[in-house]
C-alpha cells in the first residue's frame, strides 16, 4: 500500500500539519477569531475580506481597528503578517480585496479600489472602536488606503504606506494625510516609479518625500515630524528590504506595528513590536503547498491503479541510455530559453489586451510567453533532430485522469480553506479556492495553457528522461531543467541590485517580481510531467494536470481588468504598472 500510496499520504500528513500549524498561528492559539466576509461595495460591486477579531472585542469594550490593503496581483492573504500581529496586539483587523483582486468583483481600474465602503464595513462592526482607526497599504494598496481616507478625511487617525506613495498612476490621494509613516525599502524595485530616485535608499532624499513631510532637507529615519495631537505627523522608515519582503520581513511589519500602536488608543498593548509569529502562519502554509504538490503526485499514482485509468499504466522507455553532449543540450536549451525570453514576450503580451473571455492582463502576457516558448520548444526539437520516444497517448483517459488528480487536491484546499480560514502559499506564492467567477474566468484559459503544456511537455519527455536512472534523478532533473534559468535570471537581477542599489534592468521590476514565484512552479511542472511520463509513456496527463494547476493558480491569484466599459490606458502606462 505505501508504494502506491505513499506520496499521497506524505502530502495529506503535510497539508494538514502545516495546515493547522497555520491555523493556530492565525488565531493566536483560540484568542482571534478570523472571519471569512462579503459585504456590499460602491455601485453594487461584491467585496471580501478577512476580519480578525480579538478576545475581548465586543460592542460593550470596542477596540481599536486597522483596514490593511495589498498591492497589485496580490490578495488579502499577503497582509496576514500585519494582520496577525496587529490582531495579537488587541487591534480588530480587516484585510481586504482590492476591486478586481480575490473574492471582490469590479475590476482593478474601479474608481477607489473599493476603499471606502471597506472602511465603511469596517466603522459598522459595533466591536470597533469608530474614533480609533488606522489605515495600511502595501504598493497599490496605498491607493486603496488613500481612497478611503479621502472619502472620510475624520474617518481614521493614522495611516501607513508600505512600498508605497501619493497618487501612484495617477490615483488621488489626500492633500495632507493625517499622522503618514511611510516605510519604503533600500532595495524596492519601483524607486524610480514612485519617487522619481533611482534608488530605495535615496527615497529619504527626494523631492516627492519631502513635499509630502513639508520639510525642506531630506528626512531623517525614525524622526517624527509635525504633531500627533493634530493630525500632521509625519515619519520614515528605510529598512534593507525589497518591495515584496516589506509585507514579508520583521523590518517592513515591525514600522507599521510601532506607529499604529502609537497613534492609535486602547489596543491589549504590552507586547514588543520585534516579538512577531507571523512566519510560523508562512511555515504552516508553505509546508501544505509542498504537502499539495506530493498529493497531486500521490493522487495520480493511486489513481492509475483504479478502473478503467489501469490502462494508462504503461512503464515508459526513455530514449537516452546516457547523459551525452545532445542530452546536456537540451537541458540547458529548456532551463534558458524560458528566462531569457521572459522578460521580452511579457512586454509583447501587453498587445493581448483585456477582453470578456480573457480578462485578465497579467495572465493574458504570461500565456503570450509561455506558447511563445512552446513554439521554440516544438522548433528546436525538429532543428535538432533528438530520438522521439514511443508515446503511447489515450486522450480520453489523460483528460479524466487529470481532472481527477486535480480534483483530489482541490477538495484537500477547499477542506483547509473552509476549516482554518487559510490556503496553501508561502510569500509570493499563493494557491487560493476558486469562486464560481473565477472558476468561469479561468475556462477559456485552460485552453491555452493546455496547449502550451502540450507541447512544452512533449519537448521536456522527449529529451530528458534516461533509461534506468532512479525517480529522484529523473524528477531533479526534471525540475532543475525548468526553474534553473529563473534561479539564474533572479540571481543577476537581485545581485545586481543588492550590490549597487539597481536591478541589472531596471525597467523590468513587475515582471521581475512575478518570476520569483516561477522557480517553485516550474519546479512543479517538470516533477509532474516526468513523473507521469515515467508512469504512462505519455506527455499527455502530465500537460493536463500543468494545465489545470496554472490556469488555477493563476486565475484565482491574479487581477481582473476587463469589465464592460473597460478601455485601454494611455499608449506607455501597461509598461509602467
């Protein structure tokens, strides 16, 4: 049993471990409660959020509140460790989805990001304290903050931008927002963009800064400027971070913990702002994800030795009987060729604009690189001229293998989800439940994607299997020919920006970002595929398996821009988001 068995088993000890480790840490052992809400947002829109409400919160003793707001393509989960520490704190807290993100409708170019009815929501909970509210937003969240606070400039008593500025793409902000921290990394990727330095660390410098401080030198880190009592006061913090780790450090959470218990009254207190717990939520959740990835595989195996999906089960034979010179090629061809190109094929996807069947933009762009690179896979396998394996392909069974590998770890996350109030992610990456909108949007994607994996598969099996080599080699190799070109695209991006302030090209900060995530994703496609290859002597399960999990992960975690009376920006702002 276990040698069928046992990857599925490994991965459900994982997921529910990590899961309830996850849970606890959430919940600060039973102290929170976290609550999974709808509510009614401007012209009609659904918004969602995670409300967080600690012990002793009630309509008698109302606590003090914070609406925390995340940055573009991200979702409420990516404020958990300001959500945790402030709710451990004594602080009620709402996370919420920006419009077009997550749970919420509209799209992301809804006027306010729904904001304000989030701050509305958030006044209406008769166990929050109405006079002692506080604003935070990380990136394009800080729009989100500042639209709410514009619609009700007595509404909160202090606000704090994480990697973040006034009037970001042109969205309005408050002349003068009441008592601002401002916590900007050394190492953020959009310095340029934001405040017009070329530099995080140069931030404190800028004429935007210190417009915004009312001071005419540049601002010295951790010095209050103006008064608390009246609302003018102003500080900055410069920690050595990058834009993602300012939701994902002690240095980026602990600023925004120090001034919210500050300038906000009657919260439990009494606890250090550099005693946080919030990476024992991330280890909990990033445990579930590996415990995901072995489930699929699990699955899979088991389910080839059910039914009618038996006669799948055809051991396959790699054409390779060693790692030659052709063999070396074409791992480093498939590592490569993916990075290289990525950056160039996300810019020529932005001609894939937003439509009703195809909403979303960053989705769109990642499918124009990924059957870009199908098509150099496809061409370089006839240039070349590799052995091809015998393939032995039933369609019909691929699909429903697929499906129902698939399945079994989407109910495992929709179990979690509805149980402990958390998915399976770690830092950037993130695999969430799909509502029915997104399960609709993400339909006409599988296409593609199918398409894409077909093909990209079909290269990868082709050239990399080996005949008799161990499964530990073969799904190395496997994940390595898949991720090692980001790993390398990362390291002279970052390298280059560690060591002199500035990615080796900066002009790429988004879609640099978004690679992060791609190492541990691709590292799941290349395990899956040869994993199913070596089991069936086809790429086809494989492809479908890729197929539904992307187009997944990518719907459920991306942003809607599409909507009926949706337009293109001015020629120059996609390059700039």
């Amino acid at each position: 049993m276990l040698r069928t068995w046992g990857w599925f088993l490994a991965g459900l000890v994982l997921i529910v471990a990590g899961s309830f480790l996850a849970h606890q840490v959430q919940t600060s052992g039973g102290r929170v409660e976290v609550r999974d809400v709808r509510f009614a947002g401007d012209g009609g829109i659904a918004q969602s959020g995670l409300l967080y409400i600690p012990r002793g919160a009630t309509a008698a003793t109302p606590k003090p509140a914070v609406l925390l707001s995340h940055g573009y393509i991200n979702t409420r989960e990516m404020q958990s460790p300001f959500a945790i520490e402030l709710s451990r704190r004594g602080f009620v807290v709402l996370a919420a989805d920006s419009t077009g993100h997550g749970y919420s409708g509209g799209t992301v170019l809804t006027p306010g990001m729904g904001g304000p009815a989030a701050l509305r929501y958030l006044q209406a909970q008769p166990f929050v304290d109405r006079a002692n509210i506080g604003l935070e937003g990380h990136s394009m969240g800080g729009t989100f903050a500042f639209a709410a606070a514009l619609s009700q400039p007595d509404g909160y008593r202090s606000i704090v931008l994480e990697g973040s500025t006034p009037g970001l793409l042109g969205a309005p902000a408050p002349e003068n927002p009441r008592n601002l921290a401002v916590v900007y990394g050394q190492y953020d990727e959009f310095a340029e963009l934001m405040y017009a330095v070329p530099k995080g660390s140069q931030v404190a410098d800028s004429a935007k800064l210190m417009k915004l401080f009312g001071i005419t030198a540049p601002a010295v880190e951790g010095h209050i400027y103006g008064s608390l009592a009246d609302g003018t006061a102003r500080v900055f913090y410069n920690p050595p971070i990058t834009h993602p780790w300012e939701h994902f450090s002690r240095a980026g959470v602990q600023p925004a913990v120090v001034w919210l218990e500050r300038t906000l009254d009657g919260e439990a207190g009494g606890i250090p702002p550099q005693d946080q717990v919030w990476l024992w939520k991330e280890i909990g959740t990033g445990a579930a994800f590996a415990g995901f990835c072995l489930l699929l595989l699990g699955a899979f195996q088991g389910l080839l030795t059910v039914g009618k999906f038996r006669a799948l089960n055809v051991p396959a034979e790699p054409v390779a009987a060693r790692r030659d010179g052709r063999w070396w090629l074409a791992f480093a061809l498939t590592a490569l060729v993916p990075a290289a190109t990525f950056f160039l094929f996300m810019k020529l996807g932005q001609v894939f604009f937003p439509m009703r069947l195809f909403p979303q933009w960053i989705q769109n762009q990642l499918l124009v690189w990924a059957l870009a690179n199908a098509l150099i896979a496809w061409g370089l396998s006839r240039l070349l001229r590799t052995p091809k394996p015998r393939f032995v392909n039933r369609w019909g069974l691929s699909a429903g293998i697929a499906i129902a590998t698939v399945a079994v770890g989407y109910v495992a996350l929709a179990v979690v989800d509805a149980v402990w109030k958390v998915d399976f992610r770690f830092w950037v990456i993130g695999l969430k439940p799909l509502d029915a909108a997104h399960a609709v949007t993400m339909l006409p994607y599988l296409v593609l994607w199918a398409a894409a994996f077909l093909v990209t598969s079909r290269a990868l099996v082709s050239s990399l299997p080996v005949r008799g080599e161990s499964e530990l080699a073969g799904l190395s190799a496997g994940k390595l020919a898949m991720s090692l070109g980001f790993v390398a695209l990362l390291a002279v991006q970052y390298g280059a920006l560690f060591s002199t302030g500035r990615m080796a090209v900066p002009s790429e900060p988004l879609n640099t970002i978004i690679a992060i995530q791609f190492v541990a994703l691709l590292s799941l496609v290349g395990a899956i595929a040869i994993f199913t290859y070596r089991r069936t002597s086809s790429y086809v399960p494989g492809a479908l398996i890729c197929a539904l999990v992307i187009g997944w992960y990518v719907t459920a975690g991306t942003a809607t821009h599409w909507s009926p009376d949706f337009r293109l920006p001015p020629m120059g702002a996609a390059a700039k988001r």
